[in-house]
C-alpha cells in the first residue's frame, strides 16, 4: 500500500495565519443559523437567549475566542449585517 503524501505549502514557514475578533449586533439577528452552520473553524453557537425579536442569536463559543480566521464568511452570509468580523493587527516591534 502506498503511502500518502499531504501538499503542503512552499511558504508554510514565513505565513502566519490571521486572528480575527468577532462582533455580533443580537437586535439584528433573525435565527438564520448561517454563520453558525457555515463557519470554517466553528467558533459560533447558538445561544439560549433570545432578542426583542424572539430569535435565538450567535455568541462565540466557549474556548474559541481565538479560532477566528477573519474570513469574513459570516458577514457575507448574513442577510441581516448581524455579524461581523474584524482582524486582529499585531504591531511589529521596531528592532
């Protein structure tokens, strides 16, 4: 049986994958579950709370404030603008 070769990217060693924060505007959201259903690295879950609206919202998950990418995959799915995604910039120090 021959052995299975994994691609892997000539630059792995000089990219650094992005850090985004989250933000999320409840009174907007309609329940849609798209950027809880959609998310790459499934950081969104549906909270037991509920808006003036009466849905059920997306909060970040316990123990995945840090998986966020930046895609904004979210904010683009979202038919309400609920949700949005901003990256996180880390300032270079100056040597």
């Amino acid at each position: 049986m021959a052995a299975v070769l994994s691609r892997q990217p000539l630059d792995k060693a000089t990219v650094s994958i992005p850090l985004g924060r989250i933000y999320i505007i409840p009174e907007r959201c309609k329940g849609c579950r798209f950027c809880i259903d959609f998310c790459p690295r499934d950081v969104l879950v549906e909270t037991t709370e509920m808006n003036a609206k009466g849905y059920h919202y997306p909060i970040v998950a316990e123990g995945k404030e840090d998986e966020c990418i930046a895609c904004q995959f979210c904010s683009i799915l979202c038919p309400e603008f609920a949700i949005y995604t901003e990256e996180i910039v880390e300032e270079e120090t100056a040597k």
